[in-house]
C-alpha cells in the first residue's frame, strides 16, 4: 500500500538553520496545540522509529556492478519504482518550476545554491522558473496555481505546511504535469515521486546511541531542545527519550531554548550551577551547539560528550578544542535530487514513489574531512557540492 507523505513522518521545521523550515507544521494549519513538556509522546510510532533505523544501515539501490558508486543525493533505500512513461518529453528543452517554501535560513539558503548548481550541469534544462513563497502558505498556494500557465514541464514542491498546501498539490496534480514534492511532505499521494532524508527518529537516535556509549551509567545528560510541537523535532527527541530510558543515564533536563544563543548559553550555565556537573549533551538541532559549549568553557569546566550537527562552526570548534561529539545531519545535497529526479521523469524512466536518501553522520573519525576553514559558519558540511564546477563561490 503507498505511504501517505505526511510531514508527521517526514517534515522538518525549524525558526533557525540547521533544519529545514521555519514554523511548525501542524501550527500554521492549526492541527499541533504545542506544549513544553518535552516528552515527544505524542510523535512517538515504533513502527516508523524501527524502519528508520533499519534503513541507517540499508544498502542503496542502483549501484553498478564495477561502476562508480552515485553521489548520496541519487542513492535510493528500500525503493518502489514508479512507472513515468506517461510523462515521458523526448528532446530535451526543459522548462522546470520550483515553488519554494522559504530562502530565510542557512540551511535553506544552502541547499537553494546547491539546486542552482545541479541546474547547471544539464543542458537539456532550459528553462528554471523559481517563485519563493516567503515563508506563507497563502502565497505559496497563489505560486503553485499561477503555474498552471506557464508551460512547466515538471513542477518542484517544497510546501511551507502539510495540510493547507495539500489542495494546492492535488490541483496541480490533476493538470497532468509531474509533481515533484521534497524536503517536507504533503498529505497526498499524487506526486510522482516525495524526496527526503531517512527522517526525525534516525537523527534522534544517532545522538543518543552516541551519547549511551561516551557516557558512563549513571552520567547527567542535558538535553537541549529548540520548539515543542515541531514534528521532526519531537521525533527526533521521542527516538532519543526511547533510548535513554534503557541506558543508565540521568537525563536532568530537557529544556527547550527557541535557537537562541544567548538562551541556549544560560541554560547550561543554570544547569551546571544546579547539577554541579553535566557529563553529555542532546540536541534536536545543532545551530547552536557552539554558544552551549562555550557555557562549559566559561565555566571552566571540561566539555562532555556532545551531539551537534554539521554547521562549520560546531566542526571547527569541535576539532580546535578536540572534543568528543558527533554530528547528525539533515543533509542539504538532497536539494541536488528533485532536479534530477525530474529529468528522470521527463525521460519516462522509473522513480521511487518514496525517494528516502541516506542521512550520514559527522563523527570522530572524519570530522577533519568535512572542514572548511573559507566557508561560512553556517554552511552545511552535507551539502554534496564540493565537486560541483564553481565551488565554493556560489556558496559563500
């Protein structure tokens, strides 16, 4: 049976970089009343939280035998094909349209280069006609409809929220153009293909497996969260809630910081006033990993064991002080994936309905590979652009 792309399995949102999108799902369409008491009960689906994991160690699809292996952003896990042939354009000529959610924070500005690029690399595209919809359904529904007129041959969707941007989908659906839906889902399975990451519960779990082995039974671990009610965010807390209760660690605190660094600074600070020590860190989000561990600097005391993720200043800081951390991503390189996933369509081969990219992790061993001393701080080490001609200006 085909999977309904829900942003409650899928969606990212976040006010800050680091994730994906700026507003919570389920508020902006009024389905999330959203609390602070920062269990993630609510989010938790075993059945989701166990295929997550699963698909962490899942080898991809489509490498060729002797061949050299794909770049992250085209590898596919656990796929079911769907046939394109009806959409099938010979010739080239291209024009692509790409309604966007937001270019207002880091991780979305990286990822918008990054898609630029892939661009770039296709002659047979010749035409790519973006509308940003700044953050607002209202306007982004008005985007998608104002493209019904212009001729696309394939259309782009990373949809602002789930629930007001479904119809907006579903009509574009039925004008028998290919609709490509990334990075957040809607509740429809009429895109031909929905692109995304592994999802909230590997992320999650990744830290806290990290932080069970780093931190001796009975260590004080301080969680530190961004926004209550945020779907990916509380997935990613009720995978690691589900994992500390079974590893013999004190979790002391779970306390949101609303990606503040000022905040973020002085909640570790309270809690190693309070506590006297804190012997590891969670984050949902790592944009402000760096002002937590400067707490623990201006306090004079050792830095435990800490979960960030792949902004360059979290990795620069993390190798020049030498800390023991790890990094989980939502990685940008899947913005190179929708482009070439509608090239694919147009040329009537197969794609999966559910297009799941390996989510990779920073960890001790290769952090130095993902440094960049002439990036910006918030550039995303993920972001499968290295390679690409032009690097690193685009980017910076």
């Amino acid at each position: 049976m085909r999977r309904k792309w829900s942003a409650v399995a899928f969606a990212v949102a976040l006010v800050t970089a680091g994730c994906s999108s700026d507003l919570p799902a389920g508020d902006a369409a009024g389905t999330t009343t959203p609390d602070r008491t920062g269990d993630g009960a609510g989010f938790f689906d075993r059945a989701e939280f166990e295929r997550q994991l699963e698909l962490r160690t899942a080898r991809p699809v489509g490498f060729e035998d002797g061949g050299p292996e794909p770049g992250p952003w085209e590898r596919m896990l656990d796929p079911e094909m769907a046939d394109t042939t009806r959409y099938a354009k010979p010739g080239g000529g291209h024009h692509l349209c790409f309604s966007n959610a937001s270019v207002d924070n880091p991780w979305r500005q990286v990822g918008f280069r990054t898609m630029r690029e892939e661009v770039k690399l296709h002659p047979e595209i010749t035409s790519f006609t973006v509308l940003d919809a700044e953050a607002k359904d209202d306007k982004q529904v008005s985007d998608i409809q104002s493209f019904a007129g212009r001729g696309c041959d394939a259309l782009i969707v990373s949809p602002n929220t789930t629930a007001t941007l479904t119809p907006a989908v579903e009509a574009a659906c039925r004008t028998g153009v290919p609709v490509i839906v990334f990075d957040r889902g809607v509740d429809s399975d009429c895109p031909v293909t929905f692109i995304h990451p592994i999802g909230g519960f590997a992320f999650g779990a990744d830290g806290a497996e990290f932080l069970k082995e780093e931190v001796a039974p009975g260590g004080k671990v301080l969680a530190l969260r961004i926004l209550p009610g945020v779907d990916v965010l509380e997935q990613r807390w009720a995978a690691a809630n589900e994992i500390f209760a079974d590893s013999g660690l004190d979790v002391v605190g779970v306390e949101f910081t609303d990606g503040d660094a000022a905040r973020t600074k002085a909640v570790v600070d309270d809690y190693l006033q309070r506590e006297g020590r804190i012997d590891g860190v969670w984050m949902d989000a790592g944009a402000t990993a760096v002002a937590a561990v400067e707490a623990f600097q201006d306090a004079g005391v050792p830095i435990p064991p800490f979960v960030g993720e792949d902004q360059q200043d979290f990795l620069r800081t993390w190798v020049a002080e030498g800390m023991t951390a790890i990094a989980p991503t939502y990685p940008t390189f899947q913005w190179r994936t929708p482009i070439i996933a509608a090239l694919r369509v147009l040329a009537g081969e197969p794609v999966p309905r559910e297009w799941v990219l390996p989510q990779p992790k920073v960890t001790g061993a290769d952090v130095a590979d993902f440094i960049r001393d002439d990036m910006p701080p918030l550039h995303y080490a993920m972001c499968g652009c290295e390679s690409m001609p032009g690097y690193p200006g685009p980017w910076k």
